[in-house]
C-alpha cells in the first residue's frame, strides 16, 4: 500500500472510530498500521512483536487482541480463523463495504487473497445450505490452497 492511500485508509479509520463514539488511539492505529503494510496474515503475538520493533516500546499481546477484537468489530480487520492471524485493508476496498468475504490462503507463503461476495453469491456457493435447514452465521469463508507463485516453484 502506497504512503497516501496508507494515510487516507488510516484517516477514513479515525472517522469510523469516532463513529462507533471510540477513539483511534496511538496503539489502535500503529497494529492497524502493521497489518496494512504486511503482505501475510499476523498473529497477536506477532502484532507485538512488530509493534516493539516499530515504535520501541512494549504492547502486551493482551492488549493486541483487545485493539484486535475492536477493530474486528468496526469492520476494519478480518481474523482468519484456520490460522488465528489477521488482516486489514483499505476502506475503500469492496471487502471493507460488503459484509460476506472469501479468503484463499496459500498453505506455503501465507498470501491472502480477499474476494468481497454478496449474498447470491454465497447461495450459488452453497445450494444446498437451505435444504440441510442451515443458515450459515459467519461473514466469512475460508479455502486454504496454494497460490500460482508457490506452484510454479513447487513445479
């Protein structure tokens, strides 16, 4: 992410802070900071890590999840659950706007990519959800995988 759509995504996220009546701390914006510059998912641990190299002060990893857990509910980050790391994007991104997303991740570098679907589309995904009397509750999917770059060395 270049330096201004870095600066305009972490300016829309003080706006969407402040309207949730929450405010963007220094700590809330350097982990969101972090995990927009980051090409890989980052676990809390590693949030920390990253933050102390960064900013040469100390973040408890108590305190990553709880930053984790706001900004998660803001829509501002997605924790994938088959890795227990999490990601962010930009607030102009089609993922920040719709509420149901697919990630594919690579099971060798970690790569993420985020696809924004909509609600027909996850009916088309899975037909059968409504005969089986399931109604699917999350607003996210996951599909571990290999990306192109990774099969073309593993070739």
């Amino acid at each position: 992410m270049n330096k201004q759509r870095l600066t305009s995504t972490l300016n829309k996220a003080k706006q969407v802070c402040l309207e949730h009546g929450r405010k963007f701390t220094i700590q809330r914006k350097q982990i969101l900071q972090i995990l927009l510059t980051t090409d890989v998912p980052l676990s809390a641990y590693e949030l920390a890590s990253c933050y102390k190299l960064r900013t040469s002060s100390s973040v408890s990893v108590m305190s990553v999840y709880r930053i984790l857990s706001f900004l998660e509910s803001i829509n501002l980050v997605r924790r994938l659950n088959s890795a227990n790391k999490y990601i962010a994007y930009g607030t102009d991104s089609e993922v920040f706007k719709r509420e149901t997303s697919l990630f594919l991740i690579c099971r060798h570098c970690q790569k993420v990519e985020t696809l924004a679907v909509s609600h027909s589309d996850v009916a088309k995904l899975f037909p059968h959800f409504d005969d089986a009397g399931f109604t699917s509750q999350t607003k996210q999917f996951e599909m571990l995988g290999v990306c192109n770059e990774c099969q073309a060395k593993l070739a």
